[in-house]
C-alpha cells in the first residue's frame, strides 16, 4: 500500500470518527410526530387520553396500526457476529452500522427504525429475544449475523412472527445481484437457464444468491459454490443442509476446475483471490461480479486488462456498476409495510428483481445525471444496477413488492389501483 493510499485511509478514517462524535454522539434520535405545546396535547398524548388507544388495541390488535407507530416501524437487528468486513466485534461494536441502516431506511423510503443490539449466548437466545420484541415492529431487518446461524434465525422467525423478517445480508445481496447479473447476461447474448456461474464463497450471502438465481430458473448443476475445501457437490459428506441445497453434481473439485469456461464468476468471499489465469479460463463473454469489499476478488484495472470482451461489477462506489444492497432493502420494506405483509417471499423478492432491471433499460432522469455529475447514461456494460440516487426506485421497487405480496398471498390487504396509499 502506498503513502498516499495510507493517508487517505486516515484522513477518512478521522472523518469518520468526527462525523459520528460531533454535533452529538451517533446518527439518529427519535423526533414526535404530535404536538405537545398545551396541557390538552399532554392529556391526549399520556395519561388519560392515551386509555382510549390501549382499550382498542386490546380488543383488536390490527388497531396497532391505526393508533401506534407500528405500521412504519422496523427493527434493525444484530449479534454482532459477522459485522462489515470485521468479524465478531461483538453486539455493542455493531451499533453504529445498524445506525447507518436506520439512516438509509429513513433517507430512502422513509421508515422509522429502532436499532437493537443483542448480546446473545447462541442462536436460540437471539431467536428468543427478537420474538419477545416483536410486537413493537411492522418489521425486522436481521443484520451482520455470522453464518450457519443466520440461515437457522432467520427461518425460525420467519415461521413464528406475523411481520416480515429479511436478513439483508442474505437477500439484499441476492437480489442487487440478479437484478444486475441477468442485465449483464443480456447484453453477453446468454441466458440464465444455460449459464454457467461459479460463486466463491458460500457464506449468507454465496447461498442466498444462488437459492434466489434457482428460484428464477438457475439450472442446479450449473452453480458452482466454492467454500474453503473447494467446489461444493453432491458427494460431500460434510454439508449442512444450506450448502446441500446448492451442492452439484460434478466432478469438479477446485475453484480453477469451477472456472473452466464459466460464464458468470460472482465473488462474496475476499480480496484478490482470483488471478489472471483463472479469468482467461472463462467462457467468452463473460460477466464478473466481484463483490468482496473493499478491495474485490480481481481489481476491474486487472480484469479488463486481461479479458476486454467482459462487463464487470464491484461493491465499490467509485467503479461502474456498483452492487449496494441500499438499492433493495428500504423500499422492499416499504412495499411489504404499506400492505401489510406477513412476510417478504420469494415471489417478492422477484419482483423487486425485475423492478430494479426494469429501471435500467429506461431514460435516466437527469437529476441522477447531475448528482453523479454525468453527461449522459444508458442501458450497457458500464449501466446494469440503478443508481443509488435513483428516484424511480421507491416508485418501481415498492410498487412490484406489494403487488406480489397480494398476488402470492402474504397478505391480506386489497392492493389499491392508486398505490401507495399515502405518501410517508
């Protein structure tokens, strides 16, 4: 790393440190949407008028919604144990990252969060907790939770809350990723039934990926999941049953075996793990998603050096095509919020798929051309994912989530022909 590399790593770093301490501690604070200037505000507000909502609510728990800041309310939740790049730092070290998701739920898509940060002995504790709480919340956004655990948390409150549950990390993830992959496939003239797709790293987001790209027509024994012991395939012994559900049958046993005419190579695991030699032995045309961040399995710089015929993506803002999962998770909350959806389905999460490559294949407004201080933008190899500016994506995305959930039966709410039904 260079001089210059290492004192702009500090200056950001001191930047950040300044922006989250000053004017005061942390990024969020709770604000009253009532007025409480006059005794009667008072009464109402308290004590004796707040009576009134609780006896409702008693009698009918959907008066929640009407009475209460329920209906627009999420939680973000962490343990702590899988937080950004940095590993287990523990429940307290997350908090600001939760924060930072409570920031982009509001600034998007308008959703109040509480952030929570659970210090919990094993999954069970942490499952325990989140159903205890669960009555505050329209919502629950599980976040920076370690796997094999996540995928058992997620699942045992998916089945006993009435409320969406959605771990980002999982889902948000595969959906900005096969929104831009099938974008990516389309321009390369290949098709996702015939493609193969190599995903190293096998972790919440590796296996969220390749369950969602096999819900829209992935064929099985064309996913090539690699973990620390290589290609995982059907005559592994040692395979928890979320790594079997993407296990191939292949004799394929290494990640350069895997990348043998490969079309589609997607990188959830670490930096600069693939090398030139693995990038020539892929198919012609092919798509990289290499996502690790910050520094991505193979830098762009190197592969479009080595293979000019590819359309590439990172994790990164300052390259094209950027995979951030802010493109998915607030406004596929909001869908499922405004019609009250049990929970965020697969049938939900394709269309949020469709919606966001929807978007790209239409004229870019211009105020996203100012605020990313460009000329001219359209559909191609340097435009597969929206911008993350994007006004059409609370419009799109929203919309296509809550009429999925009507049209798959999440919910029970009657979609209206003027959705949303009221700005937040």
């Amino acid at each position: 790393m260079s001089q210059e590399t290492q004192d702009q790593d500090y200056e950001l770093q001191q930047a950040a440190l300044e922006y989250h301490a000053h004017p005061v501690p942390g990024k969020i604070s709770v604000t009253l949407s009532k007025p409480t200037e006059t005794p009667r505000d008072l009464s109402l507000a308290y004590t004796p008028g707040v009576a009134e909502p609780v006896r409702r609510i008693a009698e009918e728990p959907d008066a929640a919604y009407r009475y209460t800041a329920k209906g627009n309310l999420v939680a973000v939740i962490t343990d702590g144990t899988a937080v950004l790049g940095l590993g287990n730092v523990g429940a307290l070290a997350g908090k600001p990252v939760m924060e930072g998701k409570a920031v982009l739920f509001k600034r998007f898509a308008g959703i109040d969060v509480f952030d929570i940060e659970v210090d919990s002995d094993s999954p069970q504790d942490f499952i325990n907790t989140v159903k205890c709480i669960a009555p505050t919340f329209g919502g629950i956004n599980l976040e920076d939770i370690a796997a094999p655990a996540c995928f058992e948390i997620e699942q045992a409150l998916v089945e006993s809350l009435d409320i969406p549950v959605f771990h980002d990390d999982q889902h948000g993830t595969a959906i900005i990723t096969a929104a831009g992959l099938l974008n990516a496939l389309e321009i390369q003239g290949k098709t996702l039934q015939e493609a193969r797709i190599v995903c190293l790293g096998a972790g919440a987001a590796g296996i969220a990926i390749l369950q969602l790209l096999i819900g829209m027509g992935a064929q099985r024994n064309n996913l090539f999941a690699i973990d620390r012991k290589g290609v995982i395939h059907t005559g592994r012994s040692d395979l928890n049953p979320y790594k079997q559900s993407v296990a191939a049958e292949t004799d394929r046993r290494t990640l350069e075996d895997a990348m043998q005419d490969a079309d589609v190579f997607i990188g959830v695991s670490g930096p600069g793990l693939v090398d030139e030699c693995m990038l020539r032995l892929m198919a012609p045309r092919p798509v990289v998603f290499a996502l690790s961040n910050p520094v991505p399995e193979i830098r762009p710089e190197l592969a479009n050096k080595v293979r000019d015929d590819l359309i590439m993506a990172t994790g990164r803002s300052d390259y094209p095509n950027q995979v951030n999962n802010v493109l998915g998770f607030p406004f596929i909350f909001r869908g499922a919020l405004d019609v009250r959806a049990r929970r965020i389905n697969e049938a939900m999460q394709i269309a949020a798929v469709k919606a966001l490559r929807k978007i790209t294949h239409e004229p870019v407004p211009d105020e996203v051309l100012q605020a990313y201080e460009l000329e001219s933008l359209q559909f191609g190899k340097d435009y597969i994912i929206p911008k993350p500016l994007d006004p059409r994506l609370r419009e799109y995305v929203s919309a296509a989530v809550a009429r999925a959930a009507v049209d798959s039966g999440a919910t029970d709410y009657n979609y209206p022909a003027d959705y949303p039904p009221s700005p937040v």
